[in-house]
C-alpha cells in the first residue's frame, strides 16, 4: 500500500514525535508513506471568509500533488487535515472557488477536488483494520486507561470530515483498544483545548486546557492522546496546577505498542 | 359556426393587481369565434356566475372560456353554472391566470400578454371541444380504514354509527396505537386508557366494524367507490377464534428475554404475548423472532398449557380479498430515532429518555407500576431536565424542518406531574419557544410555571454527558441571562420530534395519494378540504397528515367520517366523461397502452371487422373500461400508430393549444 504523505510544518518541528513514530510504524505495518515533493505550510487554519483564496492555495496544491501522482493523502496532523479536507471539499463543491482557485494556479489539467484525503487513523480503521492491528501488537498496553482527546478540529464540520460521528465518536477509543489499554470516555474529549487563544488570551486557554483534563482525570483516565500539535501544547503547558495529566500522540503509543523504536531522530 | 364567449375574472387584486384584465377580457374579445368578451371583479360569486348563465342564453353561445384561478380551484363551479343555462358543462374551459400567471410575475405589461396568450390557447381548445356526458358507477358501501389508533377509531366508529360496514386493518396485534402507551392527556389530565379502553371495546362489539389486527395493507386497485383491496393477515400462530385472551400462555413461556414493544424496550415480555391488558382483539400473538418453537423446533409450551387449543404453529399469512367505496388513511406517527442527535447521549445512558419512554415511567401499567425511577439503578431521580425541540424546527438536516406540535404540551405535562407526585424533585425544561395555542392550553403551561414552580429556561442544550458517578451532566444555555448553565441531573428527557409511520410511503404510492416532502400525506385544500386527498375516494385522518394533538385528531377523524358517509349515502357516483377512446381502425393491437395503464382499464378484443375489399378480417384491438379509466392519458402518449385519445383533451385540442400559445 502506497500513499502519498502530506506532514505539515509543526511535525518537522515540535511535532517530531507525531510524525516519526507514525513513519516508523508505518513501516512495520507494510504501508508506503511517500512524503510529497516541495509541500508548503497548509494555511496553518482554514479561513471561514468565503473570498478567501490565497491561503488556501498551498492546500491545493498539495492536493494537486497527490492527484498526479494518483495516490491518496495521508494526513497526520489534525489541523493539517482539516485545512486540506476542507479546502479539498471546496474544490469540488463550491464552483466560484474551484474556478478562481484554478485561474490562479493555471495547473496543466485543472484540479476539482480529485484527491481522497484521508487521515492515519482511518487509514489505521480502513486500510489496516483495527482486529489486524491487535494482532501486530507485540508490547499490549495492558491496564493503561486512557482517554482520547480529539479536540475539536479532527472531526469538525462532520458533514465535510466524514471521519466519525462529531458528537459519540469512537475511532480513537478502538485504537486505544486495539493496542490493548483501556479507553476512557469523558465529556470534554470533543471540546475545544483553546486553540490558538493561547497567544492573545493564556488564561482563557488555561481555564478550556483545565477543564477537558478535568474531566478526564474524574473518569479515571491517566493519560491522554491526542492528534494535535496544538492540543497537546495546550493540554501541557497551559495545564493548571494540579490538573496535570500526561499528553501524548496516538503515533507515540501505536509504535510502542508495535515495539518500534520511539527515540526521536535528532537526539533530542 | 362557433359562438365562443370570455369571461376574465379579476380575482379582487389577486389577478387585478398584475395582469390588465381590461385588455385581456378586450385582446380575446377580438379572437377568431369569440361573440362576447367581458370581465368581472369575481366570477364565482352569485352574480358572475349570473353574467356567464346569462351570456350562455343571450349570446347563444356554443363554449366558454373562463380567465381565472385554477381549474382545480372552481372548474366544477363554472361548468354547473353552464350546465344550468343549457349548455353541456364541457364545453367550458379554464384559463388559469392566477396561480400560473398573476401569482408568479411582477410586471404588469409581460404578465398581461401572457394572460392573453394562455386565454387564447383555451380559446383554441374550446374550438374543439365536444359535449360529453358523464356515466354513472356503482359505490360500494363499505369503508377501509387504514390504521387502529385513535384517529381510526374515531372514524370508524363514527362510519359505523351511520349504518356502514367499516373495516380496520392495523398492523400491530392490537388496536389502540400510541395513545394506549400514554399516562395522563392534556390539558385535562384524564387518564389516556380511561377514555380510550372504551372506545377500542366499542370498536370490537360494533356489527358493522371488523378489525383486522396484525394485518397490513398489500395492493389497492379501483376507484372512488370501487376500491378492491388486498389484506395481508399475517400468522400470529393463534386462532384468533379459539383463543380466550387467558394469558397463561404468556406466562408459562419459557422465553422470557424478548425486548417489550409496548415498554418501548424499558422491559421484556414473552415471546408468546398480549401487549397489555386491554388489547382488542385480547388474543395472543407469538413472536417470530424470538419462539423457540418457531426457530428450531424446540418446545411447545403454549400449545400445552392453552386450553381452548388455539396455538398453531403452522399457521400462515393469509390473503384477504374485500371491497370499498372509500378508504380511510390514519397511519398516525413515530418519534424519530436520535442517532444524529448523539450530543444528548441518548444511545449511551439509560438515564436519557424519550418523552414517550417517560410516559412508560409515570404509568401505572408500565415496567415501574407508575413509580418514576431511574432506568439505570432504579433510584428516584431529584433533578430532571427535559430537552424540548429534539429534531424538531431543525434546518440543519439531523431532524426535521417542521414544529411536531405536541411537545410543549406534554413536556407541561410531565414537569407539571412531576412536581406533583415528587415536590422534592428539581425539573427544568429547555425551550426554544413554548407553543400552546389550544383551548385550555395556555393556562395549563402557566400552571406548570406559576403553580408548580418548573424551571422554564429559554435556551437549547448543548450536551448531555454520562459522568463516573452516575449523574448526567447537562451544558446548556440561557438566552435570557446570556449564561452558560451546568446542571447535574439524574434523568433527561428528550422530546423528539415525530414523523409520519414508515408505512406511509409506500401506502401512498399504493394509493396514489399525494404526501410532502416529509412523508405527510396532503389534503385536498389546505383550508377548504382538510381532511380529503387529492385522490378521490381517499380520505385522511389524524397525524398522517400532519402533527396533532388528540383532541385535534378526533375532530379531524369526525371530520374525515362525515365526508366518507356522505360518500358512502350516494348509490351513484358520476364519472368523469374525460376518458380514453380507441380508434379500433388505427389500432393495431401492440398492448403498449396496457402496459402503461396504471388502474388497468385497458383489454384487448378480437374483433371482426369488414374490410375495404369486402372481406372479413379478425383483428386484436384495444378497449377501455371507461369506469375504470381516470383519464390520466398514460396510454394516448404511449400508443404508437396515434389510435388512442383522450376525449376533452384529444391531442387535436393539445396541438391546437400549443398552435396558440406559440403563434405570433
């Protein structure tokens, strides 16, 4: 199985261990990750303004990318997906923006949305299976509880995402099952960590950050795993004192579990 | 020589307003044929029909265009009026300047030229219209009604009451539909069962009613007063003649894990079962699904222990063959499912409810005896918060863009009752607006509010969440106090919006009666034929053709009778006269028009026929029932060699219009 592989910015930075471990493991589970040629930084938010081309841009062409070399997209990061799920919906639903967002590009065939983007997790559900997964399990995370933080970019808006019902979603507490810990379902694991507030507003991210860990720790959850880069920032360093839980990526437990080596690339 | 006279009506300002009726009635006046040409504030009052009664003798005119609303509007009306001046009714025709042209433009000068385009196609038509004369059939004076709830009840005891035979065919095991599961009825509060145990006892002693429980309808053939219809009884594995209603067997079964229906699912019954006390018929059904005998053999238990030896395992769906003269819808409604409303948690805690579960709780003959308990631990719940609006009002695709009606009412009900019975208990109910037009009903809500002192929060519910201790936490809104709100409740209620039975659908196919977009059937007339469908002979009853309350649905189910005696008292009906002909020379017996029949009006003859040459020559051709044919023209469009047509709208009249509408 081979896709093309869209990373996104953070994951060459902060995010080393999201992207390493879900390369790694990869790897290990016979999936081709081909990290796509010259990508740029996804927009980094998907812009609401519905005259907003420019930003959007760079999403496309990712996409286009992927669309010649006819693969599908692997995305990691959930801002990362949500950029190019979303962009990618418009090219094919919304006509004045496919046309401006093609005029501009002037690419050899115009691009309308052709690409499927899909997430490592549903890559993880669908390509690989979840019942398949737990067999490759060599190190069960066996009596860990954990909860599954998706934040509120990964499945929103549902009707576009299509990964998972927005409001129940389970595809992360069937992995946590599959790698052999147990999931813990809290109210907050939906709602937003605060985002990027962080940067004008600390403690209003502080009091959202506060609140999901909370929750999760009353529902007996000792740890957290997020997909976001974002999140986790927010669920560690705008922690309140005394609500501290530890954060990690899915990837990070998924190439535990898998016994592949989670030492990051640079040393560090 | 044709004598054509046209007659435009103004409407008041409804055509008035946006077409120039005084160029229009001047523009046709000087058509090819037309002797007389006038226009009128409102041609179907008393004194326009009198211009048209009057025209027709003095103007000895031969037809009759009407420029006005549309012809399902008053068609009728006008061609009675020519009738009464002698001149044969279908030589009158309808220029619909109203609903397709004066409702629909803004300018003056366009929708005026083509007001006189679409009078002149009808002037074209009229050239060639010939007199016909309706035929008459037969009614059969029996009644079908579709659905045992309360609106069926009602209209079949209503039916009956006037000397009819009345059939009920209702698909579950018993009569009595959703109001049987209910606890207390607003805003009187009289107990449901109380006032309709009667009713349903009245339906089975009743000569003149049958009920066919555990049946559903298969096929509808005929027309308005011929209806033939196939009843599809389906196996209870009990003879509904031997059986007693002891319940023993229900009892004795081993089975004893099957999800109670009736409870909606809070408890379980048998497999072999009679949903409650009162059912009529009080005979026991066994459930497929779940006997053991049925599944692999193993068993017989019921059989044993019957002793009017009713159980039979080998019984079959059976096919009932009756006739009507009219047929009666009352389908009646579900709550929707609420898998795209998973914010309230409804699928992951037993604490979350529907209102109709609710009713289950607080009545006496339900899982907890009337004693409201948490489903989860059985503990009395001290903070209850009901969600209102869930599905209903939705534009955003998850529920159903439409008010459901009955939720305001019954959530004032259950707040209210609550209160009463568990004073130290703390309820809140979530609104968007509260809605309660009805008499009583007002008052009956300030009640709630003032008197038993229910928290009314103007606001919606966000989320609904299961917490490690067992309470649910509810975050919501308030609009008034722009608050954010955390409760910690013990039960939530959802009041999900209700939509037509699933069955509906397809039954309106099967009867070619026209629905909405959201599964309700349509009425003839908004406001003038309520309780009617477009399709003749077919008549509407309760919440299939809309959310109602039950004080609605019986005057709607009242209503409904008095149109089916009325239909049921004639002995003749008139049938229409536009109906299709064959040219038997240019028949040349391919069958496509039979294909195409909808009511099956088409048969083939072998006939003999003297040909030019003197010979005799044996020919298939086609032929109309012309009491069955409803002049749909499905067979005119189809015929190949142009042999079939339709009198009043033969396609000479069709082209001759389109020549007009189409002509500089």
């Amino acid at each position: 199985m081979v896709f093309s592989y869209y990373p996104g910015c953070t994951l060459k930075n902060k995010a080393q261990r999201l992207d390493q471990c879900a390369r790694r493991s990869a790897q290990v589970l016979g999936i081709e990750l081909q990290e796509l040629p010259e990508w740029q930084c996804c927009g980094g938010a998907y812009s609401m303004a519905q005259d907003e081309i420019a930003s959007k841009l760079a999403a496309v062409r990712a996409l286009n990318g992927a669309k010649e070399l006819g693969q599908d997209l692997v995305t990691l990061c959930s801002a990362c997906h949500n950029v190019l799920k979303q962009a990618n919906h418009d090219m094919a639903e919304n006509e004045d923006f496919s046309r401006n967002a093609n005029n501009y590009m002037k690419l050899a065939e115009p691009y309308r949305g052709e690409t499927k983007v899909i997430h490592y997790l549903e890559l993880l559900r669908d390509q690989v299976g979840f019942e398949e997964l737990a067999k490759r399990v060599k190190n069960p995370l066996t009596g860990k509880k954990i909860g599954a933080y998706y934040g509120c970019l990964l499945l929103r808006p549902g009707k576009v995402m299509q990964m998972d019902n927005p409001e129940n979603p389970k595809i992360l507490e069937d992995f946590i099952r599959a790698l052999g810990a147990q999931p813990v379902v809290y109210a907050s694991r939906n709602e937003c960590c605060g985002g990027y507030v962080t940067l004008e507003d600390r403690a209003l991210a502080s009091k959202k950050s506060g609140a999901v860990l909370e929750d999760a720790a009353q529902m007996g959850a000792d740890l957290l795993v997020t997909a976001c880069p974002l999140c986790l920032y927010n669920l560690t360093k705008n922690a309140p004192t005394g609500h501290q839980l530890p954060v990690v990526y899915f990837t990070e437990l998924l190439a535990q579990a898998l016994g592949v080596d989670t030492a990051r690339e640079d040393g560090r | 020589m044709q004598r054509i006279g046209v007659f435009v009506c103004w409407c008041g300002s409804n055509i008035a307003g946006t077409v120039d009726v005084k160029a229009v009635s001047e523009a046709l006046g000087r058509e090819p044929g037309v002797v007389y040409s006038i226009n009128y504030q409102y041609m179907c009052s008393e004194a326009g029909q009198n211009l048209v009664k009057d025209a027709i003798r003095d103007q000895k005119l031969t037809g009759v265009v009407i420029c006005s609303c549309s012809p399902r509007m008053h068609e009728a009306t006008f061609r009675k009026a020519a009738a009464s001046a002698g001149l044969n009714p279908y030589m009158v025709e309808i220029a619909n300047i109203r609903e397709q042209c004066s409702w629909i433009h803004k300018d003056m000068a366009t929708a005026t030229e083509k007001a006189i385009i679409l009078g002149r196609a009808a002037i074209a038509k009229v050239q060639l219209n010939a007199p016909l004369t309706a035929g008459e059939s037969p009614v059969t004076k029996r009644a079908l009604v579709i659905g045992g709830g309360i609106a069926g009840i009602q209209t079949a005891l209503d039916v009956a009451e006037a000397g009819f035979e009345v059939d009920i065919v209702e698909k579950e095991p018993t009569i009595g539909g959703k109001m049987t599961q209910l606890d207390k009825t607003f805003p009187t509060l009289d107990c449901a069962a109380c006032i309709l145990t009667p009713k349903m006892v009245d339906c089975a002693q009743n000569e003149n009613i049958t009920i066919f429980s555990y049946s559903e309808v298969q096929e509808v053939k005929g027309f308005v007063g011929n209806f033939r219809v196939k009843i599809k009884k389906k196996a209870r594995y009990v003879d509904e003649t031997k059986c007693t209603g002891c319940g023993l067997c229900t009892e004795k079964c081993p089975q004893k894990k099957v999800p109670n229906a009736f409870n909606l699912g809070l408890d379980t019954r048998r497999a072999i079962y009679i949903p409650f006390a009162q059912a009529v018929p009080k005979v026991a059904t066994i459930d497929p699904d779940y006997c053991n005998m049925l599944k692999n053999g193993k068993c017989g238990v019921c059989a044993k222990v019957c002793t009017a030896g009713a159980i039979n395992y080998q019984q079959q769906d059976e096919i009932i063959e009756r006739e009507y003269g009219a047929i009666v819808v009352a389908t009646g409604y579900n709550p929707i499912k609420l898998d795209n409303f998973e914010e309230y948690a409804y699928s992951q805690s037993p604490d979350v409810v529907t209102s109709l579960e609710f009713e289950r709780l607080t009545n006496a003959a339900g899982p907890t005896s009337g004693t409201l308990l948490r489903p989860s631990d059985g503990k009395h719940p001290h903070t209850i918060v009901f969600v209102q609006c869930v599905g209903s009002r939705d534009t955003s695709g998850c529920g159903k863009p439409y008010c459901s009606k009955i939720c305001c009412m019954y959530t004032a009900k259950h707040a209210m009752l609550t209160r009463e019975k568990y004073p130290d208990t703390d309820v809140y109910v979530f609104y968007i607006d509260v809605r309660t037009p009805g008499k009583n009903f007002d008052e009956f809500y300030r009640r709630a509010v003032e008197e038993y002192g229910v928290h009314y929060i103007k606001g919606m519910v966000g989320k609904v969440t299961p917490r490690a201790d067992g309470k649910l936490s509810v975050q919501a809104s308030d609009l008034i106090s722009n608050e954010q709100l955390h409760i910690d409740a013990d039960l939530v209620v959802l009041a999900a919006a209700i939509e037509p039975d699933k069955t509906a659908r397809s039954l309106g196919t099967m009867l070619t009666a026209s629905m909405d977009t959201n599964d309700f059937f349509t009425e003839a007339h908004p406001k003038l034929r309520p309780v009617e469908s477009p399709t003749a002979g077919i008549f509407l009853s309760g919440v299939c053709q809309g959310p109602k309350d039950i004080p609605e649905t019986v005057s709607q189910a009242g209503a409904a009778a008095a149109k089916v005696i009325g239909l049921l008292a004639k002995n003749k009906l008139t049938c229409n006269p536009c109906v299709a002909h064959s040219d038997e020379w240019m028949c040349n017996g391919c069958s496509s028009c039979e294909k195409v029949c909808p009511y099956g009006a088409i048969t083939y003859l072998d006939k003999e026929f003297r040909m030019p040459d003197r010979t005799v020559a044996i020919r298939r051709v086609a032929s109309v029932n012309e009491a069955v044919c409803q002049g749909c023209g499905a067979c005119t469009v189809a015929c190949p060699s142009g042999a079939m047509d339709l009198k009043g709208f033969s396609n000479r009249q069709i082209m001759a219009e389109v020549d007009a509408i189409c002509k500089e």
